[in-house]
C-alpha cells in the first residue's frame, strides 16, 4: 500500500485555490447545460419537476464533492480517484476506473468536447461542418463508419494545441484554464442575468409556473410507463440524471492533479465545495431563465434541443445565434483544457504501479507527464473519427456519444464505490490523518450512495441500451489487469 500521507516531490506545486477551483469549475461547464434541458422536458414534461431533477443533480454533485474532499485530504496524491479505489479496496478496482477513464470517460468527453467546439465554430464559419466532408464517410460494417469533417477536424487541431500547450508546462494549462473558465463562469452568468431580467416573458412565467407540476408534451420513458404516474416520474427524473449528471461530470478532475496542488490537504476540499457550488447555483439559474424566457413547448423543439441559443435569440432576435455560439466555444475550449491537463495525471499514477504503458508514468523537463498527454491525445484523436451510421434514416452520428452513453451508468458506479471507500477506511485506518472529515458523515455519503444507486437501478432496467454495454467495457479492462499485472511480477 503507498505512504497515503506522503506528498508528491517530483511535481511542481503551481496550482492554489483559485487554480484549483477553476479547474473544477472548467472541467464540469462544457456545452451540456446549454442543450440537455430539452430532452429533460421532453420526458418529464413539467417545468417545475424538470428544475427538481436539476436540483437532484446539484445535491447530488455537492454530496459526492464534499464527501471526496476527505479522501483528498487523506491522500493528496497525484491520481485521486484511481488511488483512492486502489486504497480503500484493491489494485483491481482502482485500475477498472482507470482504465474506464482512458477508454472512455475522459478520452470520449474530450472528444465530443472538441468536436462541440466545431460544430458551434460552424455557426460563425459555415464551412466548418460535421457534414462538409474532406474524406467521406468509409462504411466499415452496416452501422459504423469513419469521416474526416471540417468539424472533425477542427476538434482534432484542438486536442493537438492544448495538448502541446499543456507538455508546456502546468504554468501553460493554469493560465488557460484560468482565462477561459473565468469567461464561461461570466457569460453563464450573463446569461441568467439576462434572462431573467430582459426575458422575462408574461406568457411563459405564467404558462410553466402556473401550472408547474403537470406533464405535458412528454415522450414515455418507456412504452407503457410516462410521467403521469408516481412511479412513471421517478423513473424519468432518473433516466434523465445522464444529461444533467454528465452535463455536471468531470469536477472530480482535480483530485488527479494533486501532486501539482499547493497545501494540496486543505486546498483540494475547498476547491471542490467551491467550484461545484458555483457551478450547480447557475445550473439552476440557467434553467430559470430559460423557463422565464420560454413556454415549455418552446423549450421542449428547441432547434438541434439548443435552447440557450433559443433563449438568446427570443431576446436578441438574429443575434442570439451568434452571442450563444461564441460563449459556447468559449466554454468548450477551457472544459476540453481542463480534461486534458487532469487525465494524464491518473494515467501516470497507473503508470507508477506498473498498470499502465511506462511512458505515461514519466515527467518531461517541465515536470509534466508529456507522454501521457500525447497518449490521451492520440485515443482522443482516435474517437473523433468514427461515427455511427442508421440505415433507416441515412444520418450519421458520433461513436464517442454511443460510448459515453455506455460508461455514465459505469462511472456512476465508480463514485458510489469511492464514496463507500470512506466508510471502509474509517474502519481499516481509523487512525489515519483526515485534516478534513466529510460533510454530514455518515448521512450525506450514504445518501449520496443511495440516491446514486437508485438512479443506476433504474437506468439499468429502463435504459438496458445505454447500460449493460458500459459493464462490457469494464469487464473487458479485467484481463487487460492481469496482463499488466502479470508483466510486474515477471
């Protein structure tokens, strides 16, 4: 077992707090919480319970930050959740999350993040599309195939730069992440402020608030079972925790980059509390506007299901286009950042135990693990080119998106498992140093982990599609495990 209350030495400690909350912040704001509220409305059908599966999602994602907050204090390591799993229960734990994350989690959300870069860039340059082709899509079997757009490109030469800027030096990625994140947090800001204040809409307040709790326009959760019912609703505001549970993702990312924190014991805690609180409070106020703004039906067809653009656009027709594209592209670029400068770093813990390619677990000049970022960035690269194809319809779509449909309910289980690591360690390490101890234990954990499990129950029996294939892709890093094991013990 390692020496949990040793620090890393071979890091440069660059980032504090504000550093540090900008890169919870950074990583969770990407492009989902400007599009996931349509097709949330189109299950739940109800304003009021559409704000309520936000709120889940916001007490959710407090609960599980400020309970990872003891575990960052206990083990300020380079890796966080990785060494935390490897820790509380066995190697094997901590390598499946790890090897989840290269596969999918952080590889395919820097991919789709790119890739929404372009599309919206596609606003402002019409050339820049997933449909102007430079190689046309090559059928490699009835639903797949591989294309090289504008747009594909555009998130390629993105992975490439920040992947450059970032073997750079952390000073390089700090500064971007810092930039741009301080830009998105202001233009979601402005956003709210605008819509509450200049789109107020007599019409739509009265139309969704007047009426807030009753289902209408709604798609079945499944044929048979819709909001209409007690149980019908639970299911949909569950079903629907893989748009907003995702759009508010990745905020444990800071926890692998300990190594690189300073006063990583008290830092790393309050960064969390800060940057997920400030995040969740203009989730929520972004909701508002939009239901301010727009009726419900509105919201439900919003075109492309964009309806931050939909609701810029009902206060500055023509410009609202625009105004939202640039503060999407903003927010996508520091979100892609964030994910690239963090990934690499549980790439390298991995790579120290000997359970990952040993290039990864090396620091370059700069004293950042450069091969690891070229790793990540090279499988980033890789799902942007694929894309998934329906004969019946003819339409292409992205293999990431399938892929990251796939591991949500599989992470999900990853953070009810490090949560349920706090539990354990309390009895195998009673004695260990917790400068900071989790909030509410042992309510707010257990209630993180049962509303965490009762949203996976539900997932795996209404979205069998989108779920079992994410247990695949676990169980498929089981003998990848016992090969890199078996290389050690050789």
């Amino acid at each position: 077992m390692a020496n949990d209350h040793a620090l890393d030495t071979e890091f440069k400690r660059g980032l504090g707090l504000f550093d540090s909350t900008m890169v919870v912040a950074g990583s969770m704001i990407g492009s989902g919480i400007f599009i996931v509220s349509a097709d949330m409305s189109r299950t739940i059908g109800s304003p009021g319970w559409v704000l309520m599966a936000w709120l889940l999602t916001g007490l959710l994602t407090m609960a599980g930050a400020l309970s990872y907050g003891e575990l960052a204090s206990m083990m300020p390591r380079a890796g966080g959740q990785y060494v935390y799993l490897r820790e509380a229960f066995n190697p094997l734990s901590g390598f499946l999350y790890g090897w989840a994350l290269f596969a999918v989690i952080q590889s395919g959300t820097i991919a789709a993040v790119v890739v929404g870069f372009g599309r919206f860039l596609g606003v402002l340059v019409p050339s820049i599309s997933e449909t102007n082709y430079i190689v046309p899509p090559l059928h490699l079997s009835t639903g797949y195939a591989i294309s090289l757009s504008t747009a594909q490109l555009v998130g390629l030469l993105l992975i490439a730069l920040l992947t450059w800027t970032n073997t750079r030096g952390l000073e390089y990625g700090r500064l971007i992440q810092n930039v741009f994140t301080s830009a998105k947090i202001g233009s979601l800001a402005a956003l709210v402020i605008i819509g509450l204040l200049l789109g107020w809409n007599a019409n739509a307040v009265s139309t969704n608030f007047g009426d807030a709790w009753t289902a209408r326009g709604f798609d079945p959760v499944v044929p048979g079972l819709d909001a209409t019912t007690l149980f019908g609703l639970i299911a949909a505001i569950c079903v629907v925790q893989t748009g907003s549970l995702f759009s508010a993702d990745a905020w444990n990312n800071i926890t692998f980059t300990a190594g690189e924190v300073k006063d990583p014991r008290r830092n790393i805690p309050l960064s969390l509390a800060f940057g997920t609180g400030i995040v969740i409070t203009l989730y929520l106020l972004s909701n508002v506007a939009y239901f301010v703004t727009l009726p419900l039906d509105a919201i439900q067809h919003a075109p492309a299901d964009r309806v931050a653009t939909a609701t810029l656009n009902a206060i500055f027709p023509g410009l609202g286009v625009t105004i939202m594209a640039l503060a999407i592209m903003v927010s996508t670029f520091g979100c892609a950042n964030g994910l690239v400068l963090a990934g690499a770093r549980a790439y390298y813990a991995m790579a120290r135990d000997k359970l990952f390619f040993q290039g990864a677990g090396e620091l370059n000049a700069q004293r950042v693990p450069a091969k690891g970022l070229v790793m990540q960035g090279i499988w980033s690269a890789a799902l942007v080119l694929p894309r998934t194809y329906d004969p019946a319809t003819g339409k292409y779509g992205n293999l990431y998106g399938n892929l990251l449909d796939y591991v949500i309910s599989a992470a999900l289980i990853f953070y009810v498992l490090t949560i349920a690591g706090i539990f354990r360690l309390r009895k195998t390490r009673p004695d260990a140093d917790r400068p900071y101890r989790a909030f509410g234990y042992p309510v707010i954990p257990a209630l993180y982990m049962f509303g965490a499990s009762t949203i996976l129950v539900l997932l795996f029996v209404y979205r069998t599609s989108t779920t079992w294939p994410g247990l695949v892709i676990l169980l498929v890093g089981v003998p990848v495990y016992y090969a890199f094991s078996k290389q050690v013990k050789s």
